[in-house]
C-alpha cells in the first residue's frame, strides 16, 4: 500500500491548529472490518484503538461516542448518563450529513458542526490511543488527555464486553 507523505483531512488541521502533537499510522482498510483489523495491521491491542460513533437521541440529536475497540456501548447507560429518553446508532447516510466524515473514516475532530462529545471514562487510563483521523485507512496517535483539552467531552462509564 502506498502511503501518503501525510494526509490532510480536516481532523488533522482541528489538530495542528489546536497544538496537538499527534503521530500518522496508515493502515488497509477493510469494509466492515472494524478495529480488529487496523489494530492487527498496527501491532497495537484493540483496547487502545477509539473508535468514534455517530448515534442521535430520541429528537434525533446527533452525539459523538468514543468507545475502546474491544468494546460495545451501552446505549441505555448512555442514554441515562446523557439525560436524553433513547440513544441509538445512526444510520451511515445520517451519521456522513453529521459529522462531515465517510463512515469507516469518521474523527471526532474538525466534524462539520460542533457535535456533544460522550468519551468512554477509561480511556484516560491509556497512554497513547489510535483514533481515526477523517479518512478510512488513516488513524492519528495521541495522548487522550489531548481529546479532553481540545473536545471537552462528557466522560461516561457505557461500556460493555465486546
């Protein structure tokens, strides 16, 4: 796979004009494949791979969801820790108009509109994390302490075993 010199996307350009110091990992996307597959293709456990959900509340409110990997979300304990009646996935087309982002390749950062932001509590408990960064193929590396300074998301405990 030929790799770019870099990738411009705008997540990456959120993050540099935010100061965030951030590492470049591309990777063969799969459709479908999910963090099993960057991770594997990485050398990097699941655990520390986020991936960013687009899901909407019962008004059809979009939120951003980062979530470990290996795990699911828990869209009840969401909901409740969220203060909304039901949170629930988006479909791709909803989740694409949202965030600005193909589905596969959605970032939390630089999302066509300020969306709420929920993070998965242990997170933080990582040293570095791989999110994607607004292509498919392509994930940045940062601490999550970063996501915190430049997202100020709503830390929540929704996750379930995958």
């Amino acid at each position: 796979m030929k790799k770019p010199s870099h990738s411009e996307t705008p997540a990456t350009q959120f993050l540099r004009k935010a100061g965030v110091a951030f590492t470049e990992h591309f990777y063969e996307y799969v459709e479908k494949g999910g963090t099993a597959v960057s991770a594997e293709a990485l050398g990097v456990p699941e655990h520390s791979v986020v991936k960013t959900l687009m899901m909407e509340d019962e008004a059809r409110a979009p939120l951003v969801v980062l979530m470990h990997g290996d795990r699911k979300v828990s869209t009840k304990n969401l909901a409740r820790q969220a203060g909304r009646k039901r949170v629930e996935p988006c479909l791709p087309e909803v989740a694409q108009r949202h965030s600005g982002y193909q589905v596969g390749g959605t970032s939390p950062f630089g999302t066509r509109k300020k969306l709420p932001v929920y993070m998965e509590r242990s997170i933080l408990a990582l040293e570095k994390i791989l999110i994607n960064g607004g292509r498919r193929g392509f994930l940045v590396g940062l601490p999550p302490a970063e996501i915190v300074r430049t997202l100020n998301p709503v830390l929540v405990d929704v996750a379930l075993e995958d």
